[in-house]
C-alpha cells in the first residue's frame, strides 16, 4: 500500500511539472518571449503543446495550441495594446474554416475561409462596416516631409515587424530595420499606427518596389526554427 501511495504521488508530481509553463525564450529587457505548457513531449518534440508568444511589454502576442510540432484548433493574435487582432482555426499547421481580423479599434477588418491552407474566400471592410475592394488606395498616407518619428515610436512599429517576421528568417532584424527606414522616410507615424498590418503591406509595395534590397534581406529562412513556432 506504502508503495502505490508513493508510485501515485510521484505520477502526480510528474504530471504537474509537465503542465507547468516553461519559459523558452526572453526578450533583452527580461520579459518572457515565449512559453510552452508541454502536456506530452518536451521542448525538442512538441507533441501536445500549449503555446504563446509575448511582447516585450508583457501583452499576449499570439496563443494556441501546437501537436506533433504543427498547430492545431483555435489560434488567437493580438496587438500590443492587448485588442484581439486575429482569430482563426489550423489543421496541421495550415489554416482551415474561418477566420477574423480586426482593426486595433475592436471593428472587423476581414473575414475569410480557408481550407487546408486554401483561401475560398475574403470580404474587406472599413471601420464603419461597408465593404471595400480587394485593394483600397493609401497612397494619401504618403507624404513628402514626414514629421520625425520618435525613438518609442520607431521601436513600436519595429516589433510589430519583429513578432511577424520572427524566428522565421535569419535576417528578420535587418529586414525590419529597412522597412522602417523606408517607412519613416514616406509616412507619418500617426497614419501608419492606426494601419492594419495589410495596410502597411499595401504602403509597403508602393514604397519599396525599387528598393528590393528589403525583400531580398527574406530570401534564406533559417531552418533550425520550427515553422509552427514562428
């Protein structure tokens, strides 16, 4: 009887260890980047795998779950304010059904489906609920003297780059420091806060289609990183 005892709370100490949130990785300032909670596996094999990623300001960049090192259910992004950003469902680590975005404001940018990996379909719509083309024009946040961005505003926008583009490519850092560098140069940061991550896609191919040097910074993908935990 001694011995189930013992074996039972040793099962159950075990269990609990594996459910604990592990920190996996820090932000310079010593804020946690990202997380597991490891339910079957460890931090090499992501078997059944609770996930999240972290702002340096603490706020929930992105959450969901991760089996056999691939995402899996319900994925949630945020803005750094702490507003939902995106929602939407992976089998296998590809999109499948439907999914949401929202402008920082609360309003819904876009709702879609994919399947498999697949997009069916994309509605756009502005702040005010109406419906817009595929690709609005933007080209009025371009202005010729910008007013000088501050260094917490620069910084800002650099790690909404960051969390997007990171631990995908080797080059991330660089990459987004040339996006910001071409930002700064055409927009002012006010118009730019306020953008979408797909609008800033959008000033981003009329301000860079001759500066490819950005893009090309993307080309290699570092392959030591997991895709799903990008």
């Amino acid at each position: 009887m001694k011995t189930f005892i013992v074996s039972y709370f040793l099962i159950f100490v075990t269990a609990c260890n594996n459910t604990t949130e592990k920190i996996i990785q820090k932000w310079p300032n010593g804020q946690k980047k990202v997380t597991y909670t490891i339910f079957v596996g460890d931090t090499s094999n992501l078997l059944d795998v609770s996930y999240k990623a972290y702002y340096p300001n603490g706020q929930i960049f992105k959450t969901g779950q991760i089996k056999n090192g691939l995402e899996v259910g319900q994925w949630a992004y945020y803005y750094q304010s702490g507003r939902l950003k995106s929602n939407g469902q992976f089998i296998e680590g590809r999109m499948d059904g439907d999914f949401e975005t929202y402008y920082e404001s609360g309003e819904v940018e876009q709702k879609g489906k994919y399947s498999r990996g697949q997009l069916l379909n994309l509605l756009l719509f502005n702040r005010d609920g109406t419906t817009k083309k595929n690709e609005e024009d933007l080209t009025m946040y371009l202005v010729d003297n910008p007013q000088k961005w501050t260094t917490n505003q620069t910084e800002e926008i650099r790690i909404d780059c960051l969390m997007a583009i990171e631990p995908g490519y080797n080059n991330a850092a660089a990459f987004c420091d040339c996006i910001l560098d071409s930002l700064q140069k055409h927009c002012n940061y006010s118009d730019i806060k306020r953008l979408t991550e797909n609008q800033r896609g959008i000033i981003l191919n009329y301000i860079t289609h001759n500066q490819k040097e950005c893009f090309n910074l993307l080309k290699k993908r570092n392959p030591t990183v997991n895709k799903s935990i990008g």
